[in-house]
C-alpha cells in the first residue's frame, strides 16, 4: 500500500458526459501527479500540481481540468467524454515539487460506453 | 526530446532462470532513473532509483544498475510472483517530469 488513495475504483459512462476523478496523496506530500495508461499506450503523463499550484502540463486534452484543494486532495475532470478516453488513470503523489520518487494510487478504471 | 525504450518487450522465464531487463534512454541531463513494478489492473510499485552511472542498487532477487545511457534490472533465481510488467522512467533534470517506458512483461513459469 503506497498511501496514495483514489476513488472510485471503477467509473463506467457514456459518451458525452463528464466525470470527476478523486485523488488523496500520501501525508506530507505536497505534490499530486496525473496519469493516463490505455492499452496502446504506456503511462502518459498528464498533470502536476504542488501545493494547490499546477506546476506542468503534459498530454492534457483541453476537455481534461484538474486542481488541487487546501487539504492537498486533487480532482480531474473529464469531460465530454469519448470511447478512446477509456483507460486506467493513476494518481501519483511526491514530498515536493521536483524530487524524486512518486507513489502511485491504485488507479480509477474508466469505461466510456 | 526525452525518450526511454526498454527490451525485451514480453519475457518468459523458468522458475529460476536468471536474466536481465534492459532500459535505454536519451535525455538531455538525467537527474534520475526509476523502476517500478506493476501488477495487471493496479498501481505501479516503486522499486529503485539510480542516480548516477555506476549505481547498484538491490532488493531481494531484483538488482538494478545504471551506465550513461541505459539501465538493466537483473532478477537472480526469479519466481513466479515476481511476474509483472516491470516499467522504467526518467527524470531529466531537477523539476523536469517523468518519461515513462514502454514496460517489458516478465512471466516466470513454475
């Protein structure tokens, strides 16, 4: 268990709609990563933020957002959601902003139908 | 750009049969070298971070080197529960984000 938690687990929808991907980091860590991993593809990175701040952008859709809160648990929006969005989306989470190691959650599963 | 390949792409072992993973990669400045290790439908499981060539570093049957421009894990004895995709990624730079390799799929048969 890394202490990165994410919920849900599994989300299931259909095309069009919008979800919202919830992420709690390890305590003490100030930094939340986002990652997209679909079966023709490795993990992608898609967006940081350290301390409530977005710190870097990667392969981000527009239709994508994120943010971080006060208490350091981060959100990513989806939305007008296509087939080829469905992928495995992990949370990583790291002590500061550019150091080494990140934890990665479990991941939310989602299925655009 | 920052780019990671790693080989084999799928490997099949004995239980037993000792062998090496490799990890290539062609960064700008390399602040660090990280393997992870995932299970199918879970979270990559950090394993190892190298930060300079001639780094070792070793966990169980997993030993992980580094020269300047690639990385090898070797297992020694593997079993089958060391069966996973095992993931490579860089760091170039302080601040600079992950660039993650493709994974080379590991099965080690009983």
């Amino acid at each position: 268990d890394s202490g990165v938690t994410q919920t849900p687990k599994h989300l299931i929808t259909a095309t069009g709609q919008r979800v919202t991907l919830r992420c709690s980091p390890r305590s003490g860590d100030l930094s939340v990563y986002w990652y997209q991993q679909s079966l023709d593809q490795g993990l992608q990175f898609l967006i940081q933020y350290y301390n409530g701040e977005e710190r870097a952008k990667g392969n981000i859709l527009e239709r994508f957002s994120a943010q971080q809160f006060p208490d350091l648990h981060s959100e990513l929006n989806l939305s007008s959601l296509e087939l080829g969005d469905s992928a495995l989306y992990f949370c990583a989470s790291s002590v500061s902003a550019g150091t080494d190691t990140q934890y990665f959650g479990p991941g939310t599963r989602l299925t655009v139908l | 750009e920052d780019q990671v390949t790693q080989s084999p792409e799928a490997l099949r072992l004995q239980e037993g049969e000792s062998s090496s993973l490799n990890c290539s990669y062609t960064v700008s400045g390399l602040r660090g070298l990280f393997w992870y290790r995932q299970d199918p439908g879970k979270g990559p499981e950090f394993l190892f971070t190298l930060y300079s060539a001639g780094e070792e570093k070793e966990k169980e049957r997993l030993k992980a080197t580094l020269t300047k421009k690639e990385s090898f894990l070797h297992i020694t004895a593997p079993k089958p529960e060391d069966s996973a995709t095992y993931l490579c990624a860089v760091q170039a730079n302080y601040g600079q984000n992950f660039v993650f390799g493709p994974g080379t799929r590991l099965s080690v048969l009983p």
